[in-house]
C-alpha cells in the first residue's frame, strides 16, 4: 500500500472507531465504557509480538476490572481493539485503566480510554494523573509528538523492545536461575563454590562460563518467537549453536539438558497469551509436543542413552507433561519454606530436597543405574525432613557430597529443575505472573 492509501485507510479506521464509540454511547445510558486499542507506531500494527501484547492486555483488564463486559471488538488499519461496559464509575474506571497502563511491562503500547455516561472521555489530566511517558524518553508524550523529536525508525525499535520486555526479564532470569543453583553450596555431587563434586572436569569458573553463553540462545529464541507459525526447526537450530558456544566456553556440555528445558520455557511464555504459569505449562505442553527431541546435537546426550536404556521418560516426559516438577513440587516447596521464615538459601536447599525425591534423573541412572536415582530419592526425603526439623543440613550435605564423590553420584536433572524454579520464582516476584 502506497503512503496515500496507507493514510486514508488509517483516517477511515479511526472515524469508524468514533462511530462505533459515538453509537455505543448514545445507547448505553448511565454506562461507563472502556476501549481497549494498542499504541504503535509505524504502518505494521498488527506483528504476531502486537497480538499478544493485545491479547495479555485483554487478559489483564478483565482481571483489573471484574464484572467487565464484551460490547464489540474487531480489528482494522488501527490493530485490534474492544469495547467494553464496566460497573463502576468512570473515574475510578479511568484510575484503574491508567494503574494497568503503567504496571503492564508492555503498558506504554495499550491504550485505554474510559468514556463517562453519555459519551465524554475521561482524561489523566482531569484526575490530577501524570502524562503518558514517551516510547523513547521519559518525557511526556504529547509534548515529543508536538515536536517530532523522535524518528519513525527510533519510535518503531522502541517499541518492538517494549512488546519483547516479558521475554527479556523471563531471559535474564533464566541465566540468573542457573547462576544461583551453581552458587548454593554445598550440593551432593555438584558443582558448587567449594568444589566440583562429582564432576572432576568441570570447575564452578567453567560453569560460570558456560552459563554466560546462555543470553545469546535465549535472544536468538526472542527474535524467533515473533515469527508466525513459529519455526521450530530455527528453534533447534539455535538449541545446537548454544551447545556448541557452551562447549567451546567451558570445554563441557554440562548445560545441555538446561538449554533444552529453559529453551522451552522461554518459547512458551512467549506463545502464551493468559500471563500466567499455568498458561506456561500448557504452552510448554504444546511446544514439547512438537520438538523432535532432546538430543539435538550430532550425538545423544548421557541423559538420552539413559532414557533409552532405562526405558524412562527423564527430560522430555519432564517437558511433555509441563515441567511438574518445577511446578508441582519445586516452586511449592520453596514458596513454604520461605513463608515459614527460612533463610533463602536455606528454603533453596529444601527445593533442592524436594526436587531430589520426584525427578526422574536420568544423570544419576547414566551414572549409577536404578540404584543410583534411589539412593537420590531417599537422600531427598530425608534432607528435606532434617530441614523442616530444625537440624543441620549443611553438615547432612557435606556428608551427602562426600558419598556421592566416592560413588561418583550427580543429578543434573535436579541441578537443572532447581534453576528453572529460581528462575521462574523470580520472574513471578517481579512482574506479579498469577498462577
């Protein structure tokens, strides 16, 4: 479309969305009206990354105001957009609308705009609130659309990188979340700040690197979430190229099952269109459902020969059901622990614990067979007990690593599970995901 059909159709969009308001108005008597519509700029305002933005932000409003009621929506030059009546005053309306504006991670794209009985709009200034901020500065928005002063090209990668801020806090948190399972020591097995437990060939600083590879997977997998359908052969693509960055960092592949599991997570959260965990696990359900696999490297993983060997489902049944052991078991132990008013590395070892007792850890069969994954069950249940008796388990635990070196035992699938729920933990404590 050329700039003059483009212009026409966007003049053409807004007057029928002055209709539509006008004529809603005129009918709905002592009503208060909110219309829900995006703020992008450029000509593209419908990116599969603007439909979920919309989408989450339907989400959000229904739960900001309650008794909210669908009178029209549709999609046009504009984007998409809804109307809806809402039971309460249009200035308390209006709070509530500017409250989700600002809180929302992508609140500086939605648009929300309360219209009082009768059909006038109510504004932020009328209510003592503060201007919208700009996409690029903090100033206010009307006064750096009075002056141009921001380009098409400036206004439009600022945008994209609102629409993907979720994706890059839930990133960052990932690689966070595998930082700290490597700091908590001691661990039975692993590798932690005091030594390598029962890896010799690997070390906490080679770890440390390996997990700095991590940023590059997770922005590779950002940029292809936006794309629709989602490319999943691009997606084990990039899977492969994190391996092989990790690999060349820390001369190990000891991250291997977690850039699979994180991988995935990430993708979910960027399907899902509820902003919630339980949207995640069904997402992660979906995707796990089309992936051909863990072993996406030329060779399978320890963990893979273990699953085949053993007959047992390990990380993709972990995946394929939805991460419940994170979910189900890790996040809910460390939640209690820390409402009980355990220290946090202390509530970290008890997720530890618990964790230990439900994965099916197919690192710890590779290594030691069956006998090896009871021996981790048991331990498990046990050190989760010492824990919530009171009784040291940091002397438990040094014991715990010194048997475990002398048997060669290590679990990297709990390793793995436990960074997945610090991560997750951490991202619902910042951006306030429900369950």
């Amino acid at each position: 479309m050329d700039l003059e059909g483009l212009r026409r159709s966007l003049l053409d969009a807004r007057d029928a969305r002055a209709a539509l308001l006008g004529g809603v108005a005129s009918r709905s008597g002592r009503t208060t009206l909110v219309f829900l519509s995006l703020n992008v700029p450029g000509p593209d305002k419908m990116t599969p990354r603007l439909g979920w933005v919309f989408a989450r932000a339907r989400v959000a409003l229904s739960a900001e105001l309650p008794g909210s009621s669908l009178l029209a929506e549709g999609r046009d030059a504009l984007g998409p957009y809804a109307l809806l009546k809402v039971p309460i005053t249009a200035a308390n309306a209006k709070v509530a609308c500017v409250r989700l504006e600002e809180s929302l991670p992508f609140g500086r794209l939605v648009d929300l705009d309360v219209l009082a009985p009768g059909g006038a709009q109510v504004d932020r200034a009328s209510l003592g609130l503060p201007p919208r901020r700009c996409l690029v500065c903090d100033r206010a928005a009307v006064e750096c659309i009075r002056t141009a002063r921001h380009s098409s090209a400036e206004l439009s990668s600022a945008a994209l990188a609102v629409a993907r801020s979720p994706l890059v806090a839930l990133a960052r948190a990932l690689a966070d979340g595998a930082r700290a399972e490597l700091d908590l020591t001691p661990k039975p097995g692993l590798v932690d700040r005091l030594d390598s437990g029962s890896h010799p060939d690997l070390s906490h600083a080679s770890m440390r690197r390996s997990i700095d590879t991590l940023p590059a997977y997770y922005q590779d997998l950002i940029e292809l979430a936006d794309g629709e359908p989602l490319d999943l052969a691009a997606c084990v693509s990039a899977g492969v190229r994190a391996e092989e960055r990790a690999l060349a960092a820390a001369g190990s592949n000891a991250h291997r099952g977690y850039i699979f599991l994180s991988g995935l997570l990430l993708l979910a959260a960027a399907a899902d269109q509820t902003g919630t965990t339980a949207g995640w696990r069904a997402e992660t359900r979906a995707v796990a459902r089309r992936l051909p696999g863990e072993a996406t490297g030329a060779e399978p993983s320890h963990g893979e020969q273990a699953r085949r060997g053993y007959r047992v489902e390990g990380v993709l049944g972990e995946a394929a059901a939805g991460l419940p052991s994170v979910f189900d078991h890790g996040l809910p132990a460390l939640d209690d622990a820390l409402a009980r008013g355990l220290s946090p590395e202390t509530a970290q070892h008890y997720a530890m614990a618990v964790l230990m007792t439900r994965v099916e850890d197919t690192t710890a069969l590779h290594r030691c067979g069956p006998a090896g994954l009871a021996r981790l069950k048991e331990d498990g249940a046990s050190l989760a007990a010492l824990i919530e008796e009171g009784g040291d388990h940091l002397r438990r635990l040094r014991a715990l690593n010194d048997d475990y070196r002398a048997m060669r035992l290590t679990m990297g699938g709990v390793a793995d599970c436990l960074a997945l729920t610090l991560a997750v933990r951490t991202t619902v404590a910042l951006s306030g995901v429900p369950g």
